[in-house]
C-alpha cells in the first residue's frame, strides 16, 4: 500500500514483532498504537500522511496481535510485558524518544509507557481513551462492568475456555 514496508524486529527478550512502516529511517519517529482487537492496518492511511510530511511513521503490532509473536499464557500480557515490548521496540528502532499516537487499548497502553518511561516520549496523542489511574482496591474490569454494563465491549470479551476432551466450553465471566 503506497510504499508501506513490513519488518519483523527481534526486540530485547526474543519476542518477534511486525511494525508497517513508511518514511527515512533516521527521521523523527511517530510511533501509531492499535486499539482492540485490531492490528497496524488501522492506521495505514495517518502511516502515508505523516511520512510525506517528512517523519518516519512506525504502526506496531503489539504482541498477541497481527504477524508479531503471540507468547502462551494470560500471565504474558501484563502491561508492564507490553510496555516494555515497546521500549524494547523504541530501542531497536535506534530512537532515544518518539511522537506516540495510540487509539482505545493502545492509548491505555501508551498512558503507561508515558508513566513508566516518560524520557521515551517526546509528545503523545491518546486517542478515545483519558489517563485512568489504577484503583488501589479494584480490578480494572470490576470498574468497567460497574460504569457500563455487563455488555459493555471489554466486559464481553473476558471468557474463560475450558477444553474437555473433543468440546471446547466457553463461560462467560461472572
């Protein structure tokens, strides 16, 4: 699409992960975050803009997601996993800061990249998602179902997959 190249970067700690990518290497760095469940493609038209206005435009796919590594086991991604795969990301790229744009969970994540490792960030766009603090007591699901509503998006999306024998049985969360 219009010049977009693809790469698969090995990052610090072996995870394999596709960024689509358009501009001079070499060039300031805007560093796109998809939202879910999505991947790179969301972004591919800001990709082709910010380029022609002389950055190097960087959408990731985050891990789980799209061509990058999807590692086994719910306990690999926690924030702090995915955070550090994008600082992890930000050094291969050979960048001591980037422009972040991130969009719905993406933002969720930048918010703490921005948090962890400000000296990353030189500016930062959240997209359809404030800073939101953890709760010192509750789990961020618990405030989700508690706002919006056990059909709220977020809320639909935590199952449990139990696997007897030849069935797969899926629970939703209580």
């Amino acid at each position: 699409m219009k010049g977009i190249r693809h790469r698969i970067l090995e990052l610090k700690g072996g995870l394999n992960i596709h960024i689509a990518e358009k501009g001079e290497e070499g060039a300031p760095v805007v560093l796109f975050i998809h939202g879910f469940p999505d991947i790179w493609y969301g972004w591919r038209h800001q990709i082709i803009g910010i380029a022609e206005k002389g950055y190097h435009a960087v959408a990731v796919d985050l891990r789980g997601f799209g061509d990058t590594d999807v590692p086994i086991g719910v306990e690999n991604y926690t924030e702090m996993h995915i955070v550090g795969d994008l600082i992890a990301l930000i050094d291969t790229l050979g960048q001591q800061q980037v422009f972040v744009v991130a969009h719905d969970w993406g933002a969720t994540i930048a918010w703490g990249l921005a948090c962890f490792r400000p000296d990353k960030i030189k500016g930062f766009v959240a997209l359809g998602v404030p800073y939101m603090p953890r709760h010192p007591t509750l789990k961020p699901i618990a405030i989700f179902n508690a706002v919006y509503g056990k059909n709220h998006y977020i809320i639909r999306f935590q199952v449990q997959v139990f696997n007897s024998y030849h069935f797969i049985y899926i629970k939703q969360l209580e």
